[in-house]
C-alpha cells in the first residue's frame, strides 16, 4: 500500500488537506484501503500494462459502497462502489471510481 497516495483520498489526513487546498477534489475513501487487498487482481483491467505492474491499473465493483466518487467536471460527489486500484513502483493505492450506470 502507497500510503502517502492512498492519503490524499482520505479526508483527516494531511495529505487530503494539502491535495484540497491546491484546489484538487479528490474522491474520498469510506472504508479502510486495506479492507479492500484482497480483491486485488479480480477487476478489469484498464490501459494496456498488465495488471499488477508498475503503471498499471484496475476497475474493481466491490459489490458494497468504499466511497464517493467527486466528478471533476462538476463537483458532485456520488457514492460508489467502484475502484480502479493504482499499481506503482512503492505499491498500490485504491480511488473511488464513477459509479456504474444503474
């Protein structure tokens, strides 16, 4: 787990501070990142890096809401069940994606 990212999506923390005074609306987590590892690698993968390498990433439904999606267009903020999981160099880090279309 890449903490100092995870953090931004984390209100309460520093790094969610900073991330929102630089004027940036980050979605927010709702439940514990590491609640959310073990379904690593059940997802679809999204670009072309194969998931689970560095740059990588991943759309995960966990089937439960993890958070709120803020659209960055308009700044309404959508509970949400997905996540596209960030692989990196110093680990993964999970964000709040847009909901799925009912």
């Amino acid at each position: 787990m890449n903490k100092g990212q995870q953090n931004k999506h984390i209100p309460g923390t520093n790094e969610y501070k900073i991330a929102s005074e630089a004027g940036l609306n980050k979605s927010t987590l709702s439940v514990s990142a590491d609640s959310l590892l073990s379904k690593l690698g059940t997802g679809q993968q999204v670009g072309n890096a194969p998931v689970g390498t560095p740059g990588s990433k991943e759309r995960i439904n966990y089937g439960q809401p993890i958070g709120n999606y803020i659209d960055p267009q308009t700044g309404v903020s959508t509970p949400t069940t997905n996540g596209i999981v960030h692989y990196g160099k110093n680990g993964v880090h999970i964000v709040p994606a847009r909901p799925s279309e009912k």
